[in-house]
C-alpha cells in the first residue's frame, strides 16, 4: 500500500493570462503588418475583440478545471491498497462487518457513526468447503463490488473505489488485477493506518484460536473456507508415546534453526504418518499446527494443472508458520499411469516433486508433513532422511487408546452435554475396561478397529450400548 500525498506534486495551474497570450500576440513583425493592413477596419476590429473573449473565458474555464484539481489534490489524501497486499482482504472483510452492522442498525440511524452507504455494487465470496465424508458446508459473504462507495469512519467521510483491471491479470491464477482507492480530505489522514490497523485486528482476531487452511490458487497460496477452530492434541488419541514423540521432533527442530544456520544445512524438516484409514494421520498433524499456532497449506499433487515449476514456487513460497501438508503421497504418483476420466493426467512429475522438497530453489523454512496408507508403496528416494526425517507408523486402535476414546466420550461432562444418563466413574472404569479387554482378545485373533470406526460407534450410542457395538465391531472386522 502507498500512502500518496499528491500536494507536493502539484503542476501549477495556468493563469489565465498564460493561456491567453497567443491571442494577444500582438507584438512582432507579423502583427504590426497585419496592424498596419487591417488597424482601421472596424470590422476586424471587433472580430478580433470578440475573439479575444472568447479564448480568455475558455483559459479560464481551463485555470477554473486546473485549479480545482490543484485544490483538490491538496486538500485530499489516497491510499491505494492493491490485491497483492494482506491489507486489501482485511480492508474488503471489514468493510463487509460495517455493512452488516449497518443493516442491523439501520432502523434507529441511517448512518451510524462507522458505516457504508448501502451500496449498490456488492460483490460476493464464496467459502466452499468440501470434506472428505463428502459432506459440503458453503458461507457468503458480500463485500464492496468494484465501483465507487462511501464510508464513515470516525466522523470523518472516505471515498473508497474498488477498480479492476480487466486487461492484466495474474498469468498463473488467472485473477484480475485490483486496487482498492480510498480518499479522504487532508487533514483526516491519520485515518488511514488507524482504519488498516482496525480491519487487521478484526481479521486477526478471526484467526486468533483458529486453524487457518491455505490451499493454492495459481501460484499462491490464499486461506481455504473460515478459520476453523482448533482442534485440542489431546483430543487424538494415539499409541502411547507417538504424539510426544513427534511433539518432541518438531519443537525440537523449531528452536535449533541458529543451528541449521550456523552450519549452513537447509533449515527444513519432513515427517510421514503412515497407517491404516482413519486412525488419526490427519487429524493429529491438524491439531498439532493448532498447538503450535501453525496454519496448514494443503497440497494435492494430483490437482488439475499443478506442474512441476508451480510447484516449486508453491513449497518456496509458503505462508510463515505453515506446515504444508500432502496427503496420501502414494496415489499422487500412481494415479499417473492411469488417466482420470477426463483423461487428464496430473503433471508433476515424481523427479520435479523430490527437487521441489529439496532442491536448491526451494525455500528456507520448511516443515512437510506426508501421510499415505500405503508406505510400502513409496519409492525410497522419497522417503530418505532429508525430505523424510522421521516416518511414524499410526495404527488401528490399541487395547489402551480404545479405553482412553472410550473414557473422553463418557466422561461426567461430555456425557452431560450430549444428554446421556450420567454412569458413575468406577462404573465406568469397568466399561472401559471391558473394552480394553476385547479390543486385546480381538488382536491376537488378528482383528483390528479403527479409531475412526469407535468414534463413530461412541458418536451414536450411549455408554452401555457401546460396549455391546465395540462387540459387534470387532467381530464385523476381517484381519488386515
Ligand atoms: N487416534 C484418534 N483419536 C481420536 N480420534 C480419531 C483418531 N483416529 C481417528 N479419529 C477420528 O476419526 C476420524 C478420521 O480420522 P483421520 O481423518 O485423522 O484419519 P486418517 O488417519 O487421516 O485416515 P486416512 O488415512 O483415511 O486419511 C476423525 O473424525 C477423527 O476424529
Ligand atoms: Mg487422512
């Protein structure tokens, strides 16, 4: 953003008398011949009186036009905000809180205090979410459309003009170029920064607890959907000592980046969850970037137009505090061979994928987080120390992660709020033990369950019920 202040560039503004010289130019050899010709004919005369009239009321209206501008400029301070700046989201999103603000209020004032005149020019954004169970969710939120629109702010009036150049237009992403303007008189342009600063702390405050999905768009990577809340690491229950462990590395490896510099090694590190469906990979890995206040950049490779050097640009060009995140890294490669029904095929390529991890061009800080199902699939250079420094197996729930998903969901309070009879505690330790006990039985007759399967059995039914289902559950699973 750039704040001009376009007074000191002022061109000064004609003078009448300037403009008006050409006329009168009555001096020289060529006037006095034409003097000495015409001087006595009256009728000449009074043309050119007539004429002079009129070319010094069209330099006046000119001076007039000039020095208004002049005025304007002087009295008048912009800001441009572009689409390139974190600023013009935050600016576009609070904006968009006004309105509704407004709309709210409006029956008791027309204006309060901050508000936008209803506008005409609206303009919507989509949050679409698609999650894997196939569910959707879809927000709107309507923002200031390209055109000109006012606002209040602090007693004070600014103009804002959103403008889109449609003729140039990023090249990868294919979104058009905008800028925001917004003009205000002079003397109020402290507004400024105050306004900005009020629109970031709405945006960050959004954000503050929250879990932040970037996905990419062209080149670049944007949030995905609202911010989501955090989900607590506690709340994922894995064997025991695997959350600490990774815990461990990753904090570890956040505080020793002096050391990477120090001896020049790339300060980058890469984790592979490998296990079973739904025994928790990706929701841990969300709920540690939660933990960690990181946000997570989610990479398909099989996505439709991802080349080779956009990903390159991509894994440099990460958003500060993101872990990015590949999932099922398996099939991306896979999948190549055979073409979707469309009869695309994905264009990263297995060898521009391993320069984009680590090749020179990739960028300083970086923590990739990979899951697949299959690890036995993953062609070792893959999976060599540098692009993968520690690989973790997550399994199928264990006689103990069994009993501990068991307690959390039946617990006295959670019980409460999903309006369960309540079970006293030593009863339920019994419970879950009843079901530590089959789950440990099961194992050695080689039949597993996931997490994912008990927490949905825990989801529907009550604690009694429960145990019978972990029953049933098991006895429906064929070893793996
Ligand atoms: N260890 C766990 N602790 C608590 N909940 C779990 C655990 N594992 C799975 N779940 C629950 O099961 C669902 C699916 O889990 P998640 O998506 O993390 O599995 P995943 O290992 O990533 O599976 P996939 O390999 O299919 O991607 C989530 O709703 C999650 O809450
Ligand atoms: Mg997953």
């Amino acid at each position: 953003m750039s704040v001009e202040n376009v007074a000191s560039s002022l061109p000064t503004p004609l003078s009448p008398n300037t403009l008006a010289g050409p006329a009168q130019a009555g001096n020289g050899s060529a006037s006095s011949i034409l003097s000495s010709l015409l001087g006595d004919n009256p009728y000449f005369q009074a043309g050119f009186g007539l004429m002079g009239v009129g070319v010094g009321l069209t330099a006046l209206r000119k001076g007039l036009h000039l020095g208004a501008n002049a005025l304007r400029r002087r009295m008048l301070v912009t800001l441009e905000v572009n689409i390139k700046d974190p600023s013009y989201d935050w600016f576009l999103a609070w904006m968009a809180q006004q309105q509704s603000a407004v709309t709210a209020e409006q029956k008791s004032s027309i204006l309060s205090p901050r508000s936008w005149l209803r506008s005409h020019e609206l303009s919507v954004q989509t949050a679409y979410e698609q999650r894997k169970n196939g569910s959707a969710s879809v927000g709107f939120k309507l923002v200031a459309g390209p055109g000109i629109h006012w606002l209040k702010f602090r007693q004070a009036w600014i103009q804002v003009k959103r403008e889109r150049e449609t003729r140039s237009q990023n090249l990868m992403s294919g979104i058009p170029w905008e800028t925001i303007t917004l003009t205000t008189l002079s003397h109020d342009r402290g507004l400024f920064p105050e306004l900005l600063a009020e629109a970031r702390d709405i945006a960050l405050r959004n954000h503050e607890g929250k879990l932040v999905i970037h996905t990419p768009w062209g080149i670049e990577w944007k949030p995905f959907g609202l911010p989501r809340r955090k989900r607590p690491l506690s709340s994922v229950v894995l064997q025991e000592g695997i959350a600490e462990k990774i815990l461990h590395d990753v904090s570890a490896f956040l505080k020793r980046r002096q050391w990477y510099a120090d001896r020049g090694i790339p300060y980058r590190r890469g984790y592979l969850l490998h296990g079973p469906p739904g025994s928790g990979k990706s929701s841990f890995i969300q709920a540690l970037a939660g933990s960690l206040s990181y946000d997570i950049c989610l990479l398909n490779l099989s996505e439709r137009g991802l080349a080779d050097d956009k990903l390159i640009h991509l894994l440099s060009n990460t958003p500060e505090r993101s872990f990015v995140l590949i999932e099922d890294v398996d099939a991306a490669f896979n999948k190549r061979v055979q073409t979707s029904e469309d009869g695309y095929q994905s264009s990263v390529t297995f060898s521009g994928f391993l320069n984009a991890l680590d090749g020179v061009a990739s960028g300083e800080e970086r923590i990739v987080f990979m899951t697949t199902n299959h690890p036995q699939r993953l062609d070792p250079a893959l999976i060599r120390p540098g692009r993968v420094d520690l690989s973790v197996r997550i399994d199928d729930a264990n006689p103990s992660q069994a009993k501990q998903l068991f307690m959390r969901f039946y617990s006295e309070g959670e019980a409460e709020d999903a309006g369960w009879e309540k079970i006293d505690a030593s009863e339920l330790q019994v419970m879950g033990s009843t079901i530590e006990k089959m789950i440990e039985e099961q194992m050695h007759a080689g039949r597993r369950v996931s997490m994912a399967a008990l927490q949905g059995l825990f989801i529907r039914s009550k604690a009694r019920e429960a145990v019978e289902g972990v029953r049933t559950l098991l006895s429906e699973q064929h070893t793996p």
